[in-house]
C-alpha cells in the first residue's frame, strides 16, 4: 500500500533570455542576420520561381472554374 505525498513535482523554470551587454545599432545587428543566409544561385532561383509560378496559374485556374461552375449553376437553379 502506497502513502500519498503531498511533495509535488518539480517543475522547469524555462531558461533566461540573455540579453547583449552591448546594444547594436539596427542596421548594424540586420547587416550581421543577412551574412547568415544562405542565398540561392541562379539555377535555384530560376527552377523555384518557375515552379512558383506554375503553381499559382494551377491554382487562379481552379478557383476560376469552380467559380464559373457554381455560376452556371445558380444560373440553372435561379432562372
């Protein structure tokens, strides 16, 4: 037979933000993020456009017939 416990569990405090001792400048701190980036070269850029592009006419494309269907089709109904 087991005695209840009036400990309860140990709970994590979720760990400090450490703020710099330093304030940067702005664009000083944005320049710095930007040197992390990894940018994409031509073929990357070109091939990823390309399929954003396909994909956005794909998609006009489907909207425009589903709303040229429940045209034609309150078209039918409402006469």
């Amino acid at each position: 037979m087991t005695t209840p416990t009036n400990q309860e569990p140990l709970k994590k405090e979720p760990p400090e933000i450490k703020v710099p001792k330093k304030k940067k400048n702005f664009l000083t701190s944005t320049f710095d993020e930007l040197k992390l980036v990894v940018w994409p070269n031509k073929q990357q850029l070109f091939s990823e456009s390309v399929a954003v592009i396909i994909m956005v006419s794909f998609s006009a494309a489907a909207i425009a017939s589903v709303s040229r269907f429940y045209g034609w089709a309150a078209s039918q109904i409402f006469r």
